[in-house]
C-alpha cells in the first residue's frame, strides 16, 4: 500500500468511529429526552439528521472559538440560518449549547437543570431533536454540545 493510501484508510477509520460515536450521542439523547417527555406526557421527539447538520456545525465552531453562545459574533449568523444552510426550514426552532463539560450526560444535565432550557425540553411544540459536539478526547473535560430542537 503506498503511504498516501495508509493515510487515506486510518482517516477514513477514524471518520467512521467519530460518526459511530455520534449516532450513540443522538441515540441516548434521544432516549433520555424522550423519557423525561414522557413522564410529564409530552409526546416523543425523533432525530432530525438536518437539524443535526445544523448543531454540529455550531459545536465544531464554538469549540474551535472557545465561544460559548448563539451567535456568530465574526458573521452574525444564528441558528435558524444554520439550519437553512442544512436544507432546513424551522416553523418554532430554538437552539440549546453547553460548553466545556465532559460528556452529553453533562450537557443534558446542565439543560435540564435551568429553566429555560428544561422549558424548552419539555414544550409540546418541539417534535424533532439534533444533536452536535465538539471537542477533542485527549482533553474530555472540554466538549462543546449544541441541540436544535423544531416543531409545529
């Protein structure tokens, strides 16, 4: 195999366990958002892989900035245009971020312990979830997580 090709086979690996890694991330969010839902008799969320592009595209930018926020403060761009960029259209859309924690049960934790966001959680228009996050593994304790909820 020439070098190039190695190259090309441990990228494409490593691709492949970061997407693997992911869909366990939106698989348990999922759940555990959904079981909370259930216990106040909200109706369950499923996953939106459009308005996952959108959140991992916010974690992977504010985890590059160290930037713990909503807007783009270089362009001034914000969620909902994340999400067009993605090919998506939000009728009721809110965005929800949790900076520097080890793990998305630390991020969902964070969420659910402030008002706003459990509010958020819990609304009976929200019917689609995505999740996104950034961080590196050498360094857990710095993981940006990004979620955009939609709905009717």
């Amino acid at each position: 195999m020439v070098g190039g090709d190695t190259g090309q086979v441990m990228e494409a690996t490593m691709l492949d366990e970061e997407d693997a890694r992911e869909e366990e991330t939106a698989e348990y969010l999922v759940m555990r958002v959904n079981e909370m839902r259930a216990y106040y008799r909200r109706a369950p969320v499923v996953f939106s892989p459009t308005l996952a592009c959108a959140a991992r595209s916010w974690a992977k930018t504010t985890w590059r900035l160290r930037y713990c926020g909503h807007v783009d403060m270089k362009t001034g761009q914000q969620f909902w245009q994340r999400v067009n960029i993605c090919g998506g259209r939000l009728t009721r859309g809110y965005e929800l971020v949790s900076c520097e924690v080890p793990s998305i049960e630390m991020a969902l934790a964070d969420w659910l312990n402030e008002p706003s966001s459990r509010k958020i959680l819990l609304s009976p228009f929200i019917q689609r979830i995505g999740i996104g996050w950034a961080g590196s593994d050498k360094n857990s304790s710095r993981k940006y997580y990004t979620l955009v909820a939609d709905g009717d």
